[in-house]
C-alpha cells in the first residue's frame, strides 16, 4: 500500500476538523485521542487497513464507509 506524502498529519487533521471541530487540542478528548493514536499506529505498521477503518468509525462514531471514502482520499495505490 502506497501512502501520500504526509500520511498521518493530513488524515488526523482531516478527521479532527470533520468529527472533533470543538475540541482544540486532541488530548482533551478521548475518543479524539484514541483515532489520532489508531492513525499513528496504521502509519506506523502496527496495524492493518481494515483495523484502522473499523477503529475510527468507532471512534468517529460514523459508518465504515463513511471513514473509508476519507482515508482513501489519502492513499495512492493499494
């Protein structure tokens, strides 16, 4: 899997600005804290695509392919 230039800092600050707008530091809020950290560990290679979809839309408390149409806006090829 081919990632943007920039992965993690462009996602998370998509992902704050959409579900999190209120909040002005991440760590104030956990489940704002617990996406930004399930991004981190998928950049990382911690953990797999599927799982950082499924975390997020946890987090984000949004649909699966809600999150996935924002994720692959930054992944290049597959």
């Amino acid at each position: 899997m081919k990632l943007t230039t920039d992965f993690f800092n462009k996602l998370a600050t998509n992902i704050r600005e959409k579900y999190f707008p209120e909040i002005k530091y991440y760590r104030d809020n956990d489940m704002c804290a617990n996406g930004i950290y399930s991004i981190e560990l998928f950049s990382n290679g911690c953990i797999n695509y599927d799982n950082l979809i499924k975390r997020l839309s946890k987090y984000c408390k949004d649909t699966k392919e809600n999150i996935k149409l924002i994720v692959d806006k930054y992944v290049e090829e597959m």
